[in-house]
C-alpha cells in the first residue's frame, strides 16, 4: 500500500486541473509501453515506496526536472518531502532523481507538460540521472558521461551523485585512523610545505610497543624552536589540527535486517523440517515412506484456471456443490466486479445463469424447464422453451401446470437450499445487467426473456418475493432493447403484475420496465391492451404525494398518450363514464409549478425625485435660538451652521451672504462678553464646522467669493441632531405658508388647532370645540384643512366639525414613532398625493410643494417568478416537464382520436365534435396555463405550444 503523500493536494495547477490518480497510472503505463521502457510503479528509496503520483506533483510544483537539476541543493529538498532519512543524504537525493528520470521525465515532464517529443533512449533513458537539460538535450549537442577516473566537476545538484563520481582530492586523501589495523599501501606520504625541508625517517621501521600500529608512512620531522617561525602546524599528521582540517566522516551504510524465521513467517520450512525429522523416526523404525519422487501429486506444479473460469466451469458442470461455490463467488465478482465482468469474456456463463434460475419451476410445479435450440418445434414438449425464437405459449403452457402444494407454508431445508442458489443466480444475473454492455448481450438471450416471464407468473409466495424483484431489475434494464407487442408473454406479465398494485417497490420497476420498451430502437412504444383497471390505478398514484411514484406513472402516460388510438381508448371510457380524465388533467396542471422556487424581479415605475434644494436659509424657532444662545463663540456660531446648513459637495453659498443671515441672527443678541466673530474668523470657521466646506475664489470680471460644500436646510435641526417640522399651513387670504418650525408633532398639532382653526382650551384643559362648533353654524362658517393645499374637504365645502378637521390634520404629521423606518420603506407615497387622488385631481400644487421640500424615493414593481427545476443547460426537468409533455401529447390526439372514432359523445351534451371536447378536457386549465406561461421560465417555450394546441383543437 503507497504511503501518505507528501502534501494534500500534489498535482494541484500542475496539468491544468487536477488528474485523477487512476487515469495517471495508466496514461503512464500506456505511454511506458509505447516507447518500449519499463515501468517501475514499486520504487524504493532506502527502503520507502516512492508514490510516482506525489513525486510528479512536487517536482513539478518546483518548476520542473532542469529546474530542480540545476538549483543547488534541489533533490535534497524534494527528498526530505519523503521522509527518507536524515543521513547519506546525497545518495538518497541521486536515487530519488534517477527514479524519477527513469519513470517519469520522459513521460509527462516532456511530452505532457511541455509539448515536446522526447529525445531518443540511447541519450535519455539508456544513461544515468547525472546532469540535466533534457529538453535541450539532442545527438549533436549531447556529451556521454565521461568515465569515473575522468569525470569532471559538474554544475548538477547535489542529486546528482557527483560525490559519488568525483576523483577524490588530494587534500581529502584517506589517512588510516588509529588502531584501524589497515594496510602498509593505504598510507600516503603528505607532501611537506613549500619551506619546510624534508627530513626522511631514519628510524627502523619495526614497531615497539609504544608505537601506534596505524602509522606507517615515514613522516617528516619538525623543526627546532631556534626555526618556530616556520613552523606549519597544520602540515604535521600528528598533530589534532591536521586532523581537524583534513578529517572527512564515512559514508554511514544503512543496516541490513535479516527476519528471524520462526513457523509463523516462513511456516513451508518448518513443516518440511519436521516432515524430514517423522521419516527419520520412520526409517529408524523400518518403515519406508512412499517415494513420490518425479510424480506430479494433485494441486502442484500448475495453478489451475482463474478463477472466473473456474467459477465457470463449476457452474456448467451441473455438479450441486460446485455450483454452489460457483454461485458464492459470482454473486461477490459480479457486485465487486460489475463494471468489468462481461458476459462476452466467457461464453456459456449467461446460459449456465438462466438454466439454474429455471430450475424455480420444479419447486412450485410439475414442471422441470429445459431449454431446446432445435428448429424442431412440432416435437416439442410443455416443460421445453424455445431458445432460438422465444415460447409465444409460454403463458398457455403456464396456466395448465399443476401448482405443488406446501402444507402451511413450511418448507424442507433442501428446498429452502435450491431456491437460496435460484436467488444467488437471479441476484447475478441482476447485477450483471446493469452494465450496458451485458444488457445489450442479456437482450439477445430468448431464454431469458422466458425467465422472466416464467418468474412474474410464479405463485403467491413471500419465498419468491426476492426472486421476483431481481426478474424486474432485469426487465427494466432490457425492455429498452426489446419491441413487446400486445400479445407478447413478458409484456402481459408485466401488465398484469401492474394492475395486482400490491408493492409499491414491484411497481415503480414494472412503471419504468413498461415505459422504456423500445426505448433504443426505431420502433415506438404502442403500449396496446393495456387494462381499464390499470388506467384507474395510474389516475389515483398521480395524486399521492409520491413523487418518485407520481414521475413514473408521468412517464408511463407520456408513452401511453404519444399514440392517437390510446387516446381514444380514454375518451370512449371517459363518455361512457368508467374512467374520468378531469381529476388526472386538472393534478397535471398544478404539478407544473411543483417544487417552483418563489423569486423576484424588479423593475422602476418612476425615478427617485430628489430634495429641490432650499433657495433661502431658515429661521431659528425660539427653542432652538434659546439653546444656541447658551454658547458662546465661536461654539455659538458652529452650531446656528449646524442647524441652518448641511453639507453637499455639489452646492455653495456666497460669502457675503453667510456673514450677513449671520450678522442678522446675532448681532441684536450679542453682548460685551459675547461679542459676533470678525468676518475673517467667521469664514474660517465655517471651515472647521463642515470638513468638506471650503472658501473659494471664483475668477472673473466680477469675481465671486463662496463656500463651497454647504447649503442651507429645508429645515433647522437641533443640537442633538433632530430634525423640525415645518408648518405648511396655507392662508386661505393670501395663499402664504405659515412657515413655524416644530420639533414634536405634539407642538404642532397643537399650532394647527389653535392659530389655524382657532381652537382653545377652557380652565379644565380641554379644547372648546362645542363653542366654536356653535359660533361657527351661527356665521355660517365652514372648517378646511388648507395644509399644502389638502383637498380633502374641497368636495364638500368644509366641514361643519372642527374635530372633523382636526383629526385630519394628523395625517399630515410627521411619522416619529418605532415603525416609521418600516413604513416609510414599503408603504406607498405619503398623504399629500393620495389624498388628491380621492378627489380625483393629478398631481397639484401642493403635492408638489411637499415632495420639493421631502423628496420621493424610486416606486419599483416586484415580478413574481416561479421557476421550477432545470438541469445544467438549463432546461426544464422533473415532474413540470412531464405534465407539460403529457398535456401537450393529449392536446394533439384528442382532435385525432374523435375523426378516427368518428364522434364521441362527451357525456354533457349531444355534440360529437372535437371542440367540446377540448373545452371540457383542457379548457379548465388554461388560466392555470397563461400563469405558468407568466411567471415559468423553463417552462414558458413548452406552455406557449400547448397553448396554441389547445386553441388549435378549439378553434379548427
């Protein structure tokens, strides 16, 4: 098994998307195989697997074979990714390299990833790993790795191998450490330095006991003290720093493990020891063993067959337990192995199959099935099916066998032993079909086909449950292959096996079997004599909330109504009032939006009307100019601009002008000890108030001087950032507006009753609205509201109630409550327009006035949508689609069917025609179509053709 990988996700941005590790391998082997070099998929780097898969990721992640070849250090680097060992590095790094030129650079480094071909084998993989340029590497510009004794020095990484190539150098010659014990020869003479005379050894050359038995090169001897300037340490071996300076550790060789051998790990040894250690005992004892010498005993000296042919072979030998283990290992090759077991690679398994599935037959009837490939078909007996064309009796033949009795259902254990093996062949006969390639052979196979009839018609059973749901497994993988006309066998089982109903897992796979035959071939599906009782069923099933039930039954009526004559079928069962198509077409309809998913789309009536800006600065009330006053300068001034300005990068304000509204606010106000700003300090300070607001020169014959980023409000605010309210109360005399700021709608209510209608409140705190109500019936004086020139009770003339009126007038108040946010997000423009639309005046002079002063945002129409399911195209599936197919299929036949029937009453009046019919069947569901055509996207192409087919059928 290959170890963990190196990193998560290794061929990540390697080859443009991720390749899956499977494909890799066998590209790689296919590719192996083409040039004609082996492949090494278990390689080993000191004892660790080498994962290609990983490798290729990471050296390719790094640029690349010449890129991590050239870099020095490189393989080090991609050899610790694979953890393989912190000594002898530089060997590891080479053979790392060399597995992956061997495996890999010529493959996907050249001719995958840059396009290339790659040079021939005598220059690429006939040569070592040394050096790189692979993909500049040709027969003319190519050198051959020069021999050890003449190798050079080399700009290759450390992979490379190069220390190990390399002529040693002279510095690094091997000196023989002590107590080593090594050879006379291995002892070279160092050469003495430049200025050092040399001195030979004149000593004997026989060792003494205190001399070291590893020194035996004569050494030169060392000078004087008189001489200590030239005197070179380093030079003398004996001393620790020649050591030091010319000391080079040994390449450390990784320690070969034997295994012990013990009976668990080799047990073939041990058993063939102690059968030597019996027949010595044996022979002790004068008993000679037999000689088996040269005989080739059963079970050895050849492996036998695979064992798919042995599972084969087992099967057709008609040999009870070899069949069975053929059945215990085909059930587990063809669940494990399905995708690559084919009936084709052996001839006979499909047949073998099928004659042990009928063997079902002997168990419940008097019957054993053979099968004949004779064309012989007069001498043929009732237990014998046709192989060659198929039994059309089949049914007949069924009908008059004898059913075996089973006393209260118990059965023996050789029967329960037969029909577990009958299962195991019908489970492998269902698991092989559902590859294609074995649907398509299974089709060819009539025996088959008499199988599963023979299965569908067997008995009651909860014993054959099993075997009757693998017979419809197979059935739907194969009808498609096959064109069943009304009288075929398997095609009336199925029918029949529909109308019982009784499982609802039997019935989705009969659904799907029925609607898929023919379904690969240029013949339609008739779906001819199909029972009125079936119909009935599949009416109801469509109204279940079952929708793997309700899209099978579609399926089927998708089919069924394709055919003008089935059409018919239904009208006349529809007039005469056994079957009734309303309740089908109008769950047809709400099925088109089911599972639809609620959006929407918006779209602009009318443009946002900004806030016209205000042409002069407004006045302080009273409350505010008393907070203000509370300041002193220049706060005092920061805060009047704060209240009368806001900013806007867009608008400006002369500066004479600012200073004067200024100057005419404060000067009456101002004191000694609060005196006004100077006009330099004051322009200043408007600076300071609004960041954004700064004194401009504007250049000309008269040139203008301004602050640009301010404009005055509509309306002062506060000192805490609140905003007033501005009466807009018209004279009735002279049409001026009142123009007084309130702050709390409270204060101005009370404004409007008191100064506009001429409202007081007596001792008692209540307002004298039974006085004034008197004294105006008195004057023949009539009550209005004249805000902004509210029209309200303009229609009547007034109102003789001034609490009428004043009860009105709060509706011109503004909104501070908690939802005023809501509100003013989703509820509609404010009072001043719908109340001229009650009067029915457009837009007027006082509607306008209030959005100058207020503004109105954008008014915008939310679309509904109700888009159903689509696929990755983008086209409609699922449940929609197949109603809308259905609806359309019964909108096209049903003009068909009445002239081929000739006129069919339809049960409501005594009209024949086609018309009525239409209007009656598919009439009630056009609203529900023009909806789905409104507010369905995937479906909107299909509704539209059904529609005009309706209006066809109607009209023509």
């Amino acid at each position: 098994m290959a170890p963990a990988r190196a990193m998560d996700d290794p061929m990540e941005g390697v080859i443009g998307s991720r390749l899956d590790q499977r494909d890799f391998f066998e590209d790689l082997k296919s590719y192996h195989a083409e040039r004609g070099t082996s492949l090494d998929v278990n390689a080993r780097v000191n004892g660790k697997h080498i994962d290609l898969y990983t490798l290729f990721g990471v050296v390719n992640k790094k640029g690349g074979y010449d890129v991590v070849s050239a870099e020095k250090l490189a393989w080090r680097k991609v050899g610790q990714d694979f953890h393989l060992g912190q000594t002898n590095t530089a060997a590891y790094a080479f053979a790392l390299k060399t597995v992956y030129y061997k495996n890999l650079a010529q493959t996907y480094e050249i001719k995958r990833i840059h396009n290339q071909e790659p040079p021939p084998r005598e220059i690429l993989e006939d040569i070592s790993a040394k050096g790189g340029d692979l993909l500049t590497r040709t027969l003319e510009n190519f050198k051959p790795p020069q021999s050890r004794d003449h190798a050079g020095n080399g700009n290759d990484s450390d992979g490379s191998g190069e220390e190990d190539h390399k002529t040693p150098k002279e510095e690094k010659m091997d000196l023989d450490e002590p107590g080593s014990g090594g050879r006379v020869t291995r002892g070279l003479r160092q050469a003495p330095p430049q200025r050092q005379l040399f001195q030979p050894d004149i000593s004997s050359s026989r060792q003494t006991r205190h001399t070291p038995s590893n020194v035996h090169s004569p050494q030169p001897l060392t000078q004087s003290t008189n001489n200590a300037y030239n005197y070179n340490p380093s030079s003398n071996p004996n001393s620790s720093s020649f050591s030091i300076a010319n000391y080079e550790p040994r390449i450390q060789v990784p320690l070969t493990l034997r295994p012990v051998l013990t009976p668990g790990n080799n047990p073939a040894m041990f058993r063939e020891r102690l059968k030597k250690i019996r027949e010595a005992q044996a022979a002790k004892l004068g008993k000679t063993p037999p000689s088996y010498k040269g005989m080739m005993l059963p079970g050895t000296g050849f492996d036998g067959p695979n064992i798919y042919v042995r599972t084969l072979l087992a099967l057709r030998s008609g040999i009870p337990g070899e069949q069975d283990y053929a059945l215990h290992h085909l059930v587990k090759i063809s669940h494990e192995r399905g995708d690559k077991y084919k009936f084709e690679a052996f001839p006979g398994l499909a047949e073998g199959l099928i004659e042990k599935a009928l063997e079902v037959g002997s168990l419940f009837y008097d019957v054993n099935w053979m099968i004949s490939y004779s064309d012989d078909v007069s001498a043929r007996e009732v237990n014998v099916l046709d192989g060659m064309n198929g039994t059309q009796d089949l049914l007949k033949r069924i009908s008059g066998l004898r059913q075996i009795c089973l006393h209260d259902e118990i059965e023996t254990e050789e029967h329960n032993r037969k029909l577990s093996k009958i299962n195991e062949a019908g489970l492998v006969i269902r698991n092989m079909s559902m590859l294609e390639d074995n649907a398509k052979y299974l089709s060819e196979q009539y025996p088959l086909r008499d199988f599963l009839t023979i299965a569908l018609n067997l008995p009651r059973d909860i014993a054959l449950v099993e075997l009757k749901h693998y017979a419809l497994d197979v059935a739907e993988q194969l009808t498609k292959y096959w064109s069943l006309d009304a009288s075929d066998p398997l095609y009336l089982s199925l029918l029949k096996y529909l109308n019982d109903g009784l499982d609802r897992g039997a019935t989705l796979t009969t659904l799907r079997a029925i609607s898929r035959i023919s379904m690969n071939l240029e013949d339609s599906n008739r779906l001819q004599g199909v029972p009125l009782s079936a119909i009935r069923l599949l009416c109801e099933w469509t109204l279940l909330d079952d929708e793997e039930l309700v899209a099978a039954c579609l399926d089927f009526f998708y089919q069924f109504t394709a055919m003008s004559e089935n059409v018919a079928f239904l009208l006349t069962h529809t007039a005469d009032g056994t079957l009734s198509l309303h309740p089908l077409i109008s769950q047809l309809g709400r099925l088109l939006l089911h599972n639809s998913q609620e959006s929407y789309s918006k779209r602009l009536v009318s443009q946002p009307v900004p806030v016209k800006p205000a042409t002069e600065i407004p006045t302080l009330p009273n409350d505010l100019l008393e907070q203000i006053m509370k300041y002193s300068e220049p706060d005092r001034s920061s805060h009047w601009l704060r209240a009368c300005f806001e900013e806007d990068p867009e608008s400006d304000i002369t500066q004479i002008a600012l200073w004067q509204a200024y100057q005419a606010r404060f000067t009456r106000l101002s004191t000694a000890q609060n005196p006004l700003l100077a006009a330099a300090e004051f322009i200043k300070n408007v600076s300071t108030t609004f960041p954004t607001a700064n004194a401009q020169v504007i250049s000309g014959v008269n040139p203008r001087f301004i602050i640009k980023g301010i404009r005055p409000r509509h309306v002062p605010m506060d000192t805490k950032g609140r905003v007033y309210s501005r009466c807009l109360w018209r004279s009735p005399e002279d049409g001026k507006t009142c123009g007084d700021f309130y702050l709390k709608p409270g204060d101005m209510w009370e404004h409007l009753i008191t100064f506009h209608l001429g409202l007081s409140k007596n001792e008692e705190s209540r307002w004298n609205i039974l006085e004034v109500k008197t004294a105006a019936a008195l004057n023949g004086q009539k009550f209005s509201c004249h805000w902004a020139g509210c029209q309200h009770f303009s229609a009547n003339g007034g109102s003789d109630d001034p609490y009428e009126v004043g009860m009105h007038i709060k509706m011109h108040l503004p909104d501070i409550s908690a939802m005023a946010g809501h509100r003013a997000k989703f509820n509609k423009p404010g009072a001043p327009d719908r109340s001229s639309s009650r009067v029915g005046n457009s837009k007027s002079d006082d509607s306008s006035e209030y959005v100058n002063l207020h503004g109105r945002p954008a008014v915008y129409d939310y679309f509904p949508w109700y888009n159903t399911a689509v696929d990755e195209r983008g086209d409609a599936v699922g449940l929609p689609l197949t109603s809308v197919l259905v609806l359309k299929n019964l909108a096209r036949n049903i003009p068909k069917a009445i002239i081929a029937l000739g006129g069919v009453s339809d049960g409501f009046t005594d009209t024949t025609g086609k018309e009525v019919w239409m209007e009656r069947l598919l009439g009630p569901i056009i609203p529900r179509l023009g909806f789905v055509l409104a507010h369905n996207r995937p479906l909107a192409t299909y509704v539209s053709d059904l529609i005009t087919a309706i209006e066809n059928g109607i009209v023509g």
